[in-house]
C-alpha cells in the first residue's frame, strides 16, 4: 500500500484550478438556474484565523458545493464586519488611548480614518486563508459593512421602523462600559465571576427612631439612587427586637441565617404579611450626604410578587429605578422617582454630592465607611456572582439610566415568535432555544455614543422637529449636498437639513448604531437594496446560514428584529447550529491555554481534504474535540480511497461502453452505491454528517476490503474469463459516482481523480449522482451483511487456530441458529461463490448438529474444515513470486518465464497445478526442475523446500 501524497495532488489540484478558472465556470455553469441565496456571517477581520473560523468556513463551503451539484445557481459572496467599538478598541490601543477623551483630542476624522485602515487591512489576507482550506466563495467582492450602498440599507430599515412607530427616544436602565462610554446591548454582554462586597443595610423608618428596614445589596454604588423598598405581598416578615432595643424589619425565613451571620441575639415581635408595609416611608440612605432634589413620592415600600424572592438578602429589595430594569419596571408602576446619579462614563454626578466626581463600583468602600460611621451597616462579607461584562474591553459594566433611541421590539414579540416557527431550525432544539430567547426580548437600545459605525440617520432641529433620513437620494434631496460623500462621521455630521417646521438648519444626532444592527440588514444590504432591486426580488430571504451558538443573541437575534420590522418576515429559512472546536479534554482552543492549533499545521501535516472530512464526520451542531490521533485515522482512510483508486486505474483502466451482465457482487455493490446516494436527502436536509459517514464506511468496507477482494481476481492482466468485464464496467462506475459524491466535502482529491479518469473540465461541473431505484436490492445487501459477518468469524477462527488467510479449506460448516435456517439456505444459494471466495473454503456445508470448535456469527455458528495442504503450498509460492516480481520493479501486466526446483514430490504438485501457477505469477512460461533467471528466490513450507527464478519475457 503506497501512501496517498497530499501536497502533490493539492498543489497540482490548485494550479489547475487557478490557470483555468475552474471557480468562475463553475458559477458560470450554474448562471440562471433555480437561485440558492446563501448568506455569510460577517467576521471582523482582525488577523489570522483560527480552528473554529476554519471549520465555519468549511461547513459553508460543503453546503454551497453540493448545492451547486444539485443544480442550483449559489450566492456565495462572503461577507466582513467593519464597525464598532471592537475596531475602535483596537485603534485605542494602538494609540495608547484610555478614554472617549483622548479620541476628542485626537480628532473624530483621523480617527476615524485608522478605524477604518485597521478594519480593511486583514481582509485579503484572512480571505486567502480561507481560500487555502478549498474554500469557494467570491472572494473578490465581499460585502463590508462600511460601504456606502450597505449603510443605505441600514438606513432603509431605520426608517421603516420609524415609520412604522417603533423608534421612540427615553430614559431607561441599560448596561454601559464605562470605559467605552457607550451602551452595551442585552446580547452583548458576557458575564465572568466577580467578588464584590455585599452589605445588609438600615434605613430608619420615618418618624420612628428605632425602626429599621434592612436590605441586601451587592452594589452599594446604586445607593445614592435609591428611592424605594420592594417587599412581596404573601411572604411573612417580622418586627425582631435587638438586644439595644432597636427594632429591625426583615423577612422571617430569612432572619436567622442573618442574626446568625451577625452572632446577635433577638425578640420576635410581631409577624404580618409584607402587603401591610406598602407605603411605608422610611430615610434615604446616606441622604445628609448627597445633594438631591426634592422628591415627593421617594423613600417608600412598594409591593411586588415577581422581583422579591427569599434565596438571598432579607426579603426586603434596595430599588434604584435609575439602576435596574426590575427596579424601573416596579418602581416607575410604583410611582418611585427614576434617579440616577451617574454618569455614563462611570462617575457619580454632583447629585452625588460627596462622592461626585467618584467612580462607580470604586467608591463602594467609602460608602461602606460612611454607612458604618452613621451606624446603618449591619454586616458585609465578599460575594462572587456573575457580573455582566463588556465584550469588547472586559470592563465591568454599570446598569444606569440613560437617555437613548430605541426599537420597540416588545411591540412585536408575537409576530418574532410566529415567524420562527416557519424557521426550519437544524437540529430543530435549536430552533426551540432561539423561541426562548425571543421570548424574554426587551426593547433595542440602538444608538451609541461612539464614532466608528454607521451614523444614526436622525435629524433633529430645536423646535422639536425630527427627521429620519432612509437614503441617500432622500438625502441629497433634503439637504445641500451635491454629489454622494462618505457617510462615516466626521462627514455626515457636517450635512445640515432645512427644518419644514420653522425653517431652522436641523443637525445630526451624532450617534452610531449598534454594531449588530450593521449585521443584522445583512440580508438585503448586502444585496445593495435599496438601490438595486433585481437581486433582493430574486433571492430574498436567505436559504442558508449556519454560524455558533453565540448567534443566538447576536446576528440571528438583529436579524431576526430587523427583517420584522422592514418586512414584517423572518430573513432566513433554514438555519444549520454548529459548536465550538474544543481539545481533546474538552477546553475551548487558546493560545493563553497552550491548546491553540493552527489550522495551517493541520494542513502541512494532512492536507485540506483530510481536515475537511474530519470536520464534517459528526453532527456539526455537537462541540467538536479535536484529536490529532482521529485525524491521523482520517488519512489512514484516504490511502485507502488512493490505493482503491490506483486499483481501479491499473486493472480497469477503461470502462465498457455498456453494461455486462453483472455478477451477484457487482450488483451488490452498485446496490449499496445507489443505497448511499440516497442520502443526499440528509444532506439536503443539513445533516451532512450522515452522507459523510456513509462514505466513510463504504470506502474503507464495502468498496476496499470487500468489494475489491472479491473480484480482485476477475481483473487479473491474465484473467480470461466472461465475468471480467462486468467488474471492469462497475469499478468505474462505482469509483465516478463515489468521486462525484467526495468532490463536495474533498474537492480537491476528488478533482484529481476526476481529471485522471475523464480528462475534461471539473467534477464540480458534474450534477450530484442520481439514484437508481432498480439497482437498489435491499435483500442482497442484508444477506451480504450476514456474509461479511460469518466471513469475519471465519478469519478470527483461522486466527485462533493457526491458519493462514490464503491456506484454503475443504469446507466450511455452518449451523443455523433456531429460526435462521431458511434465511441462510438463501444467502447460500444466492452467496455461496462470495462464501468461497471470502471464507478461503472449496465448499459450503449446512448442518443440523453442533460445531464444536465453531465461531459463532449473527444467524449461527461456523467452523473450518481441513487445511488442503497442497493448494496451500500453491498460494504461499504465488506469493513469495509476486513479492519478488515488485522487488525487482516489474509492473502488474509484464510476463516473465520462470522456473521452479524442489524434490520430487512436490514438484509433482506444482505440475498439477501449471495452470493455476503460471496465472497466479503472470508467467507465459514455465520450467520444473531448474533453478534459472534474472531473480531469484526461495520458499519454505512445512517442510518442503523450492527454489525459484525469473526474467522478464520479451
């Protein structure tokens, strides 16, 4: 077996590819047929990739090629995302900027520019790479995010959500990076772990002096914005008197884990329902302190059945309306004043009074001191919990209340809803989670107060007037410009409208909008809509996406949105999940974790197709443990594909024209081929996994290891028999139909092949192989399963009893179990030449009494009879002849004269079996009793001793 050299087929593969645009006339060859809109999750290109944009790219690049073969005229343009504060973090660092302030001194247009150079500058160079692995899409002309055109269409669907009444502008608790000063949106955020100091805290009951509220927080921060107490109706609090005489208010359940944590001793007064303590009025904490405005209805219990639950704190809520969306839910219902005194840079304002100017979450130990000083902190103690994080920065983020623009997504939940259950969701539980996510959907902060990103389209003028701008020709229109400018800031900024209302020059919010917003118009803004229309009517929404889980809350979630609220309709209709690409044991691949594996060693060391195929050897939307072990399995099976391929090319060169009458095996094989052409409903249906499988097992079984030694010697060079064409005819016929089958998920092995059997074009060229119903014979392939089964047994007999594979016996007896005697009389009758052949026996027997040093196989029990010793001899010396014949370089078809010396007697049994030995060596001569020729060798066999020679005939 020679190993199958990779770099030489690729390279050889590429070139050609490359010198006779095989990519282009494959397109071309599908121009104007049924369209297969396939859309590309933009990736910002910030460098290399790695293993899981690999395997993204890969899976992608499966899908559109079969697609292709099964007709259809694929969009394959891939796609990079330019914007956002994840580039402008870059350039900062870059710049060793750490605020919003150095980029103001900076200037917003350079800025803006090294944004924009930093975002471009890796594009080419991940699209080789991409283009490295086989990979086929329009690499030329990607859709970037920043272009004109695209920004257009951003601008269309902003506009159709306004028009539409679901862009409003309020005031409203959002998560925001204090470092970044922007928001971060609710599918934005990561959590890690972090340890905060938690404090239980009194706030004196007004008007009584010795009465208590106590509350639990983790964000003593938030306490200068408190206005409120939230307690649950049904749930039973307590008045418990402490040991100097004050009286503190908590929740029974939760009163001695607190005195225990303290080592205090208490009174229980009285016990009542917490729907008896609405409306109480108590001090605000830390109130001598800060500087506040009056406030009529702060500093009260308010009641609520969904926010207060008893599994940590006191059963008594801090509300900080300003601070929290459960908080501005319960407490704007309440009537609670929405404080917040902090700005979105993090620092506290002047209504902080003397923590003003202080950062959020770093002053929270003066604040601690400060509530110990007055005597209003009962206890702390650390607490590790999940805290939301900015995902471009890592910093910790503050909820604060902020004035933005939002989408009203609340407002068509039920239509987000109704329009993914028309999804077809591969596996369908992730359609189910994507259900649960939208479920849960507040409104979209959608603007933010960065540079980098595409400008929000609003106009605003100072009688109150608004105007939202969705094109550029709505634009020029309106405003002065001449002729199409960069619709980036600082440009757009400077473009003025004139107010209808009062004449007035109107300005720009100088906002941008979210980062996933850009992603989320992908579908038609990619396509150039609205200026162009023709794509966007012929195509829209997409057939095919298939990205990570983390897309859930990402580009499916904007997407999801945005297609809503311009078209009233979900954007995709089928959406593929795959994982994320683990280690072995199971931890995510990291250069900081030692476990990173650059998809270019994979290459270097197995080539593309290897990669490839161990990819898409399991479900894609299970997390994928890569294993260098596995892969090395991987290549062990193209070897065999090759070698299969090098029998084909050497014994079948040629394919008759037409079909012989076929042997039992033939039609067994070609059954078991149109068998797993089938299965290209799977893949259809995205499960590619099973197609990939399914070639796997009839490479490296049906079609190696059993087919091929089935007929092995009915395409011997010296075979003459009637059957041999009918294996010749289906060699090539099962080899084409399993390389068309390959070219998919290995283009380029497949190519290569293709090329070396048909010389023409591509086999990308070629349709995906049909199934041919009559040649499918469910019964041959079961009862050939039960051959290969009894045949496996057979050989771990000989095994066992210290007899050769090739030594052949004079039988073989097989003992039905109870129920199977029919069914075997038929494989028999119908396999029993395979059983010969196979099992290495001159006969078949079925018996009724016991093997006893039987093997026992799935529809019974077999055994061996005798060794027959002389044909045995014969093999060995056939074998010895054809080792020595590849030693000495002669090629399969060459004859040779050879001679044959031994004693007498078993010369005698090499004359009788002239013929047999003359076809097993590929002599066309022969001479017993002489020991001549260029080459020579020598063999013992039990016992005997023969000495042999060769030369090659002229």
């Amino acid at each position: 077996m020679s190993l199958y050299n990779f770099a030489e087929v690729e390279k050889e593969v590429l070139e050609y590819w490359k010198k006779n645009d095989i990519y282009g006339r494959v397109k071309q060859s599908r121009k104007d047929s049924k369209p297969f809109y396939f859309i590309d999750g933009p990736p910002y290109a910030t460098g290399s990739i790695h293993m899981g944009t690999a395997w993204n790219k890969i899976i992608k690049d499966v899908y559109l090629r079969f697609f292709r073969m099964l007709g259809y005229d694929v969009w394959d343009q891939p796609g990079y995302d330019t914007h956002g504060t994840p580039i402008e973090t870059k350039v900062e660092k870059e710049l060793g900027f750490k605020s919003k302030r150095d980029i103001e001194r900076y200037g917003v247009e350079p800025f803006v520019k090294r944004c924009r150079e930093f975002a471009t500058k890796y594009i080419d160079v991940m699209s080789g790479q991409f283009a490295n692995l086989g990979v086929w899409m329009d690499w030329k002309n990607p859709y970037l995010t920043l272009n004109n055109k695209y920004i257009e269409g951003a601008w269309f669907t902003f506009k159709k959500a306004f028009e539409n009444g679901f862009l409003y502008k309020g005031k409203y608790p959002v998560h925001v990076c204090p470092r970044c000063e922007t928001v971060v949106a609710y599918n934005e955020i990561e959590y890690a772990k972090q340890t905060d100091t938690s404090i239980y805290v009194k706030l004196r009951v007004k008007g009584q002096k010795n009465k208590f509220l106590v509350v639990w927080t983790t964000t003593p921060w938030t306490l200068p914005g408190n206005t409120g107490v939230m307690v649950h109706p049904d749930f039973t609090y307590v008045e418990a008197e402490m040991g100097n005489g004050e009286i503190w208010i908590v929740a029974k359940d939760k009163l001695q884990g607190m005195m225990d944590a303290i080592e205090a001793g208490y009174r229980i007064l009285r016990e009542f329902p917490g729907s008896e303590l609405k409306g109480m009025r108590y001090e605000g904490p830390l109130h001598d302190r800060l500087h506040l405005p009056a406030m009529t209805d702060a500093y009260r219990v308010i009641l609520s059945d969904r926010y207060v639950h008893l599994e940590e704190g006191t059963g008594l809520v801090h509300t900080a309306p300003g601070h929290g969306k459960e908080d501005f839910d319960a407490g704007t219902k309440a009537g609670l004043p929405a404080l917040c005194p902090v700005g979105i840079d993090g620092l506290l304002t002047k209504e902080a009074g003397k923590y003003a100017g202080k950062k959020a979450r770093a002053v929270d130990q003066e604040i601690i001191q400060d509530l110990e000083k007055d005597g209003m902190l009962v206890y702390k103690h650390p607490h590790t919990h999940d805290y939301p994080m900015c995902w471009r920065c890592e910093t910790p983020l503050l909820q604060i209340g902020v004035s933005q623009w939002f989408f009203k997504v609340t407002a068509v939940r039920d239509k987000l809803l109704s329009e993914n259950a028309k999804v077809n969701w591969v596996p369908k539980w992730a359609g189910e989670r994507f259900n649960d996510w939208l479920q849960n959907l507040g409104d979209w902060p959608i603007s933010r107060q960065r540079y980098w990103g595409i400008p929000l389209p609003i106009w605003e003028c100072g009688c109150g007037h608004i105007e939202v701008i969705g094109s550029y020709a709505e634009l020029k229109k309106k405003s002065s410009i001449k002729e199409e400018i960069d619709f980036h800031r600082p440009a757009i900024d400077g473009v003025k409208l004139s107010c209808p209302e009062c004449k007035e020059k109107m300005s720009r919010v100088p906002d941008v909008l979210d980062v996933w917003f850009d992603s989320g118009v992908c579908t038609w803004a990619s396509l150039d809509y609205p200026r162009r229309k023709d794509l966007f009517e012929k195509m829209w929404p997409s057939y095919f996406q298939t990205e990570g889980p983390d897309q859930f809350r990402g580009w499916w979630n904007s997407q999801m949105i945005t297609g809503v609220l311009t078209f009233g309709k979900a954007p995709f209709r089928n959406v593929l999940l795959h994982g994320f690409v683990m280690d072995v044991k199971g931890i995510k691949l990291s250069k900081s974790k030692g476990n990173f594996i650059d998809p270019q060693e994979v290459l270097d060391k197995y080539g593309r197709d290897v990669l490839r195929f161990y990819l898409m050897s399991n479900p894609v939307w299970n997390d994928f443990y890569f294993n260098w072990e596995e892969i090395k399995e991987v290549s062990r099976m193209f070897t065999v594909l090759w070698n299969t391929y090098a029998f084909v090319k050497t014994y079948a060169p040629k394919k008759p024209a037409r079909a012989p009458e076929l042997m039992v095996e033939d039609r067994w094989i070609i059954s078991r081929l149109n068998s797993l052409i089938e299965k290209k409903s799977d893949a259809e249906g995205f499960e590619m996994h099973k197609l990939v499988q399914g070639l796997r097992d009839f490479i490296l079984r049906d079609f190696s290891r059993w087919y091929i030694k089935i007929i092995r010697d009915r395409v011997s060079p010296w075979y003459e028999g009637r059957d041999k064409a009918a294996a010749e005819y289906t060699l090539n016929y099962v080899l084409e139909n399993l390389v068309r089958m390959l070219a998919p998920v290995t283009p380029l092995i497949a190519e290569k092949i293709h090329l070396d059997m048909h010389g023409r074009d591509s086999v990308h060229m070629e349709k995906w192989p049909r199934a041919d119903s009559g040649l499918i014979d469910k019964k041959i392939e079961e009862e050939m399963a039960v051959v290969e089964n009894m045949i496996e047994n057979m050989n771990a007999l000989r095994q066992e009893k210290g007899i050769k594979l090739r030594w052949p016996v004079r039988e073989a007896v097989i003992l039905p179990s109870e129920g199977n005697r029919e069914k075997l009389e038929s494989v028999v009758k119908n396999l029993g030449e395979v059983i010969k052949g196979m099992g290495n026996a001159k006969e078949i027997r079925l018996t009724k009494k016991d093997v006893a040093s039987g093997k026992e196989f799935s529809m019974g029990r077999v055994g061996l009879g005798e060794v027959l010793q002389d044909e045995a001899l014969l093999r060995e010396l056939v074998r010895n002849v054809q080792v020595s014949r590849k030693e000495n370089g002669l090629m399969v078809q060459d004859k040779i004269k050879a001679s044959f010396d031994s004693d007498a007697k078993t010369l005698e049994t090499l004359k009788h079996f002239k013929n047999e030995l003359m076809t097993g060596v590929g002599s066309e001569a022969v001479n017993f009793g002489k020991f001549e020729g260029e080459a020579k060798g020598a063999l013992d066999f039990e016992g005997a001793k023969i000495r042999f020679g060769f030369r090659k005939a002229a």
